[in-house]
C-alpha cells in the first residue's frame, strides 16, 4: 500500500516535472518575425563639421584665458551683425538658401564660444535667440517643408541655436541660468492655470524629454536628431481652471494625468508649445475644443499604446497622435511635414520594438512647426547634463545599429518574458498595468531590456570619462568630446 502511494507521487511528479518541460520547450518558440529592412527614401542630415566643432572648442579655451574685458568688443561686434542680418530676414520673405541664414548661423556658433568669459551677455543671447527662432519660423511659413534645403535651413537655425545655447548653460556657473527661459508670449483667450510660474493654456502642447534610454533612443533615431521624446495636450477645466495632462504612456495607453503626476513622471526638459493666435482669429477657442475632444474621448474610452506609430488611425495612439488627432478634428493638421526614419540601423532597432511606419510625427519636430508659438523651456544645469550623456550614449549606440549590431536576448529567457507577458494580459483586463506593456511582445519587452542595459553601461563609463576630461582640462565637455568619449565607453562594453 505504501508502495502504491509512493509511485502515484512519483509519477504525479514526474507528470508535473514533464509538463513543465513541456511547456517550457513550446515557450521557446519564437513566434514573432521582424521583416528585412532596407533604408528608407530620405538621406538623415548630418553636420559634417568636426573641424568647425574643434575650433569653436579652441576659441572657448582662449576666451577663457584672455579674459572678459578682451572678449568684449569682440561680442559686441557679433551682436551688431547678428542684429543687423535678423532685421534684414524679419523685414522681407527669403528663400531658405538666402546666403544670409549661413551668415547667421556662424555668427551665433562665434558668439556661443565667448559668452561663457562674459556671463552677463548671457541673457542677451537668449533675446537674441527668441527673436531668431520667431522671425526663422515666420519664414518657413512661405517655404516648401517638403524640400530638403528648406528642412536643413530651418533645423541647422532652430537646432543649431538650441544646441549653442545649451554648451553656454552648461559651461556657465548655475546661478547665472535660469531654469526658465521664456519664448514667445502668445495671446490665447483659452481657460488658463499655472505651471511653475507660467500661464498654461487648455490646448498647448507640452513637448518633453523622458530620462529612460529609450527616450533618448525617440528623440535621436530618426533624420533630424532632437532633445524631445513626449508629447502631452494640456485641458484646463472652463469651470474651476483645474489643469489636466492629456497623454499616450508605453506602459497604460491613453491617460489623464494631473499636473503633480506628469511632473512627478521624470522629465530632463519641458517646452510649452500654443498655436499662433493670428490663425485662429475666427476660432480663437479652437485648442481649447481640441482638448475638450481629447479629454472627454479618453474619459470615455480605454485607448492603447500605438507601437506601431501609425498616425493614420486612431483606435490607438502613441504621444504624438493625442494632439495631431484633436487637433485634426478641427481642421488643423500639425507636423506641417512628417517625421522620418532612413537608417537601417535605426529601423531595425524601432521595428524590433513594434514600429511599422517610418513616416510619422516624432515629437522633436513638432518645435519647427510654423503654426506654434514656443512659450517656454524648462531645463536646469543637472538635468540638461544627463540630457546630453543620454543623447551621446545613444548616437553611438545607433552607430553600432548602422554597422550591423542587433538588439536580442538570451533565448532561454523567452519562456519568463511570455509568462510575464501572460500575466500582464490578465492584469490589463482588469485595468491594470503589468510588466510587460499592453501590445508589447515578450520578445520587443526583452530587446528593451537588452537596449536599455547597454545604454546604461555605455553611460556609467561615460560619466567616468568625463569627469576625468573635467578635472583635465577645467570645463565640461561639450557635446562633440561627448560623442568621442561615448565612442570610447562603448568598446569597453562587450
């Protein structure tokens, strides 16, 4: 009789052992196929001016040394020119290979070298840049975007500018730079409430950057590497001007977000984009209707994730469709020029986490939009810092994708991510997140993880590497030593 006993437990354990090993083997099937790709259409822009970076780093160094009151005439003189070329530009319609706007261009470049030895040009630079970034904005209007010379023209300006200014942030001492540097103050009769200081409107947009590897992977794989990865649509309540954030998380979908949570989510940077009063005289409550729309289509419905970044449709939707949809709803189509991905490095690696279309509205572009005023920028010293490590890490990272590397996992793990993935489906049927995101395979989950570990390696050598370059030489490298220094972390990672 014990006999007996102990053999049925013998083989309920080995049934047990036998099914386990069972379903582990039919787990380890892989089921998700990613196509071949092959680049796209369009050439990415690229600067192709180390030499010009180098010098500017040796014009830094020897301001430093001679100190302010020779740098002086020298700044002077600049503003005086750049002064003098903006008014030309703001005071007629330029086509944008007008010799004028590559005159610009060096000049603001010239002038970020010295102003780190004169601090108090400081603000001065950043008039300066409002005005450019307006008046440059109001030409594009006139411009074919889809032309390549009108693109390159309005990011070179735009980007170019935005980047001097930040290597002058970080170079100057914090309390010389404000956390907020304010834009354009674009009238809006929308309902209102504050944002740290600011007026925030029902319909502006909030552009942002994620602190996650992968959003650096958004903001910089794609043909015109920007700083944004996020995009939200502000809803201010007509009635007690309570402010909402309207927006598309990987993890949950669609959500209403107070502002606490939205900041509490972290962010390395925020700009408040609004559209231009001037082309809605005649439904100047138009943004506010757009996120009205917004509001009450997410109250009422459970919207998912767009993996796939189709903006086309709108069962689901990914950050950027949560404003272009609203918007379109009533007549206003934004991203005046689509987004796109050409590298096939970059295309494998996003194709791998579930993107289909190489086409689409990355939330970076949405700045050069000439139908949107930029109201203001949030960005302090410590997180505009780690904003430009990540950015560095990951156009390295997306060098190794363009030579061939690709993002996998360990293919014993595969069982453990579907089971987790099994289990994330059942706590999203009850409305809950899992870990495994909603429309994500388990096979995209374990490429993310495999990305996101490499991106932090990457960085953790990084930051080694440029404390050393700091305590060498006195200042904090700029971004072209970052790339090279990222270069050199990433061959320390197998």
């Amino acid at each position: 009789m014990i006999k007996k006993m102990k053999n049925k437990k013998v083989s309920k354990l080995f049934i047990a052992i036998l099914t386990l090993a069972v379903s582990y083997i039919l787990l380890l099937i892989p089921t998700e196929e990613i196509p071949s790709l092959s680049s796209g259409p369009q050439r990415p822009f690229i600067w192709n001016l180390d030499s010009l970076w180098m010098n500017l780093e040796t014009e830094f160094k020897t301001a430093s040394i001679d100190g302010c009151d020779k740098v002086t005439p020298k700044l002077d003189s600049l503003f005086l020119q750049s002064d003098s070329l903006l008014s030309q530009i703001s005071a007629q319609k330029l086509e944008p290979s007008d010799k004028r706007f590559a005159l610009l261009e060096n000049n603001i470049f010239k002038t970020a070298t010295l102003i780190p030895t004169c601090g108090q040009y400081f603000p001065k630079y950043i008039d300066f840049y409002s005005s450019l970034r307006n008046s440059v904005k109001e030409q594009s209007i006139h411009w074919d975007l889809n032309s390549r010379e009108a693109k390159n023209t309005l990011y070179r300006l735009l980007y170019g500018n935005r980047t001097a200014i930040e290597e002058v942030m970080l170079q100057l001492p914090k309390n010389q730079v404000s956390a907020l540097i304010n834009g354009i103050d674009e009238p809006s009769e929308t309902p209102s409430g504050k944002l740290l200081g600011l007026d925030l409107h029902s319909g502006d947009i909030l552009v942002s950057r994620g602190g996650a590897p992968t959003s650096a992977l958004i903001a910089r794989g794609n043909d015109y590497p920007g700083n944004f990865s996020h995009i939200a649509l502000v809803h201010v309540s007509s009635e007690t001007n309570l402010i909402s954030i309207i927006e598309s998380h990987i993890e949950v979908g669609v959500v209403i977000s107070s502002l606490k949570e939205y900041l509490n989510d972290k962010k390395l940077r925020i700009m408040v984009l609004r559209m231009r009063s001037e082309l809605i005289k005649d439904k100047p409550l138009l943004p506010h209707l757009a996120a009205e729309f917004a509001y009450q289509q997410t109250t009422e419905n459970h919207i998912p994730y767009d993996f796939e970044m189709n903006f086309n449709e709108s069962d689901k939707l990914f950050c950027s469709e949560v404003a272009s949809s609203a918007y379109r709803e009533f007549g206003v189509k934004l991203w005046t020029d689509l987004s796109t991905i050409s590298t096939i490095g970059a295309r494998n690696w996003l194709a791998a986490f579930g993107v289909k279309y190489f086409e689409t509205q990355e939330p970076a572009d949405l700045e050069y939009d000439p139908q949107l005023s930029v109201v203001a920028e949030w960005r302090d010293a410590e997180t505009l810092y780690k904003d430009h490590m990540d950015n560095a890490v990951t156009d390295i990272m997306l060098e190794e994708a363009e030579n061939g590397r690709m993002l996998s996992y360990d293919w014993y793990i595969l069982p453990i991510g579907r089971v987790m993935k099994y289990y994330s489906l059942i706590l999203n049927m009850f409305g809950l997140e899992g870990p495994v995101p909603e429309g994500m395979s388990a096979e995209a989950a374990l490429k993310n993880v495999d990305y996101s570990d490499r991106h932090d390696a990457i960085n953790k050598e990084l930051i080694l590497l440029a404390d050393k370059f700091e305590n060498k030489n006195g200042y904090k490298p700029p971004y072209w030593e970052l790339v090279k220094l990222a270069r050199s972390a990433s061959l320390q990672i197998p």
